[in-house]
C-alpha cells in the first residue's frame, strides 16, 4: 500500500468511525434526526471529495 493509498485510508476509518458515533440518529425505529445531524452525516460522507488526508481535513462540527 503506498503511503497516498495508505492516507486515504486512514481518513475512511476516522469518518467510518464518526457516521457510526451517529447512527442512531438514523435508525429506522428511532429515525428523528434533525436537519443539522442530516447535514453533518452528509458532511461526513462527503469528506473525501475534497481531503486526502487527516493532515489535511476539515471535520464538519458535529451538532448536538
């Protein structure tokens, strides 16, 4: 795995990490998510258009 590959990696298992932390926000017995935890998972989801890297990522502040 070359380090490029090996950076992207990383940032998919920390914003993996991050989506799990929330989905129960989104589970289909509960599903009462706000638009601001929807928009912050969309966030999340979105994070690798634009980083390559944990050096070089801007996490979504997770709403409360």
């Amino acid at each position: 795995m070359s380090d490029a590959e090996f950076q992207i990696y990383m940032l998919r298992n920390e914003r993996n990490r991050l989506l799990a932390e929330t989905d129960y926000w989104v589970l289909s017995d509960t599903n009462t998510a706000s638009e601001e935890q929807l928009a912050y998972r969309q966030a999340l989801r979105d994070i690798t258009k634009n980083a390559t890297s944990l050096n070089d990522v801007t996490w979504p502040t997770k709403p409360s």
